[in-house]
C-alpha cells in the first residue's frame, strides 16, 4: 500500500474522499486572495473550461490559503453550484503545501494541477490523457501548453524530458501524475519555495517512474508567478540539484546554487551521473546529452 504521509503544513485533513461516482481524474486548483489579486475573471474561466471536460469521471477541488478578500464567498458561490466537490480555506505555508494537501484529499486516480488564471483550452483534453495514460500503464503524462504573456500566445514544447538534469523541461500545469506515484513520492518538498515540482519530476524519474509524452498543447497558463524571479528561480533550482546530484558528486549547496546560475553542470558530474550502476536510463540519455552538446 502507498506511504500516504505528505509534507503538510496541518494535520486537519480526515475529510472522506468519497463522491456518487468515484472519479478518474481530480483537478486541483489552488488559491490566495484572487480578488485582491485580480483574478477573479481568470478564476471564472478556468472553473468554466473544468465544467466544459468531456471526461463525466472527475471531480475538481480547491485549496485556499485562508483568504481575506471575499475569494471564500466566490467559492462558496461554485460549491452550491456542485462545480466543485471540496473547498478547504484553512492557513498554509505556500502553494506547494496547499497541493500536497490536494493529493491527500483527492479520490481521482489520476491528478493535474490547473491554477486559477490557467485553463483547459481543449474540453477533451482530459479524456484524451487518461486514454493514453491507461493504454500505457504510465504513472504521468506531460505535454506542451500554450503560453500567453504580454508579448501573445505561442505553443510551449520545445523541451523533452532527457534535458531534466539541467531544467525543468515541462510546466506543472501540463503533468498529470497517477496519485499512488505522488503518495509513494510523499508529494512536494516543501523546502522549496520555487521549483518543488523540478524536484517531484526529478525524483520520479530517479526512482524510474514511467511518462509519457501527449503531442497536444490542452493547457493554457499565464506567464509571471512565482518562477518569473529569475534569482529566486537559480538558487532554488541549485539547491534542488543539491538534493539530488550530490548522491553522484558531492559538492556543497552554495558550489550548486552557483552552477545553477551558470546554467552548467560540470562535465565530471554528468560523467559520473553517466556511468553510476545506480542510475536510471532516462538520467543516463540526459547525462549523455548534455555531454555530446558540449562537444559538437
């Protein structure tokens, strides 16, 4: 049976995970004062393009962080509607905390997490993952999404999964993960403010975790956010390498932060990365990659 015991901020999570018609997929949408933040429009429109799902098999919830603007009002507005089957607004530590609660209180077998301003721009997209997901026997799945920013909307997918040991290679909000892989993973590590989800998807590969990859953009996210600091970014991405690559070569936290912000990891750790018994293929393709890049 899964290790449910997640990195949560409270215990106060014994809520039953039982609906009419057990779910499929669990869409997980967390929230902080949207209103205040000027939101409450793409709020709307991600809750509508949830509603809009082919799949009949899901079930959507929403974890607040205790909001003060009247976000807890619209919510409710949503529950009465039955457009959302759970609505926690208790204190957190940060949206990484929120959607490790998330993963406790989902009944789907399957989960994305889709943010406030984001939203489904294909209403099949959801049945569209789980038939590829189930065919397979896959624990995620991850495809492009479209970006919108200031600048226009373009398809982001220029990254495949054997550049992970340099980046994160997809947008959270494009991965769906069987939820007995995030249990046995114990979710986020809170530790990281920024890149806990580079850290889920390395982990997850490092322990040999199956993805597959769906070549169609369903997704629609905002750029800006948390990772649009572009300090904070390199130095939680150095401490997540830190984490995991010292196993291989140990150098210390500040040696990695300082890699990061180079955006280069010495050819000695990729080598060793490479060659290490312990190794999964899709780290040794990654290590291999990077490695011929340099030289040609």
């Amino acid at each position: 049976m899964a290790n449910e015991s997640l990195h949560t901020s409270t215990a106060s999570l014994d809520l039953p995970r039982v609906t009419p018609q057990k779910p499929i997929v669990t869409v997980a949408t967390v929230t902080f004062n949207l209103i205040k933040n000027g939101r409450k429009t793409h709020f709307r429109e991600m809750m509508d393009s949830v509603s809009k799902q082919t799949l009949k098999a899901k079930e959507h919830i929403v974890i607040d962080g205790n909001s003060s603007d009247g976000t807890q009002k619209l919510l409710e507005e949503y529950q009465k509607r039955s457009s959302l089957r759970l609505v926690v607004s208790e204190p957190d530590s940060g949206p990484y905390d929120a959607m490790n609660k998330a993963i406790k209180l989902a009944s789907g077998e399957y989960i994305v997490f889709l943010n406030s301003d984001d939203f489904f721009n294909d209403s099949r997209g959801l049945e569209w993952c789980i038939d590829s997901l189930s065919k397979g026997k896959f624990d995620f799945a991850y495809a492009p999404t479209v970006r919108v920013s200031n600048s226009g909307s373009e398809i982001n997918g220029k990254r495949s999964l054997h550049q992970i040991l340099m980046c994160m290679p997809v947008v959270h909000q494009s991965l769906i993960f069987s939820r007995s892989a995030l249990l046995k993973l114990k979710g986020f590590d809170l530790r990281f403010s920024i890149s806990a989800d580079y850290d889920l998807l390395l982990r997850a590969v490092a322990q040999g975790m199956r993805g597959c990859f769906l070549n169609r953009a369903f997704v629609t996210f905002c750029m800006g956010g948390m990772s649009s600091d572009q300090g904070r970014l390199l130095k939680d991405v150095g401490r997540v390498w830190h984490k995991n690559y010292r196993q291989f070569q140990e150098f210390s936290e500040a040696e990695y932060v300082k890699f990061s912000y180079s955006k280069k990891l010495p050819d000695s750790l990729l080598w060793k990365i490479l060659v290490d018994y312990r190794t999964t293929a899709l780290f040794r393709l990654s290590a291999a990659f990077y490695l011929l890049k340099r030289r040609f």
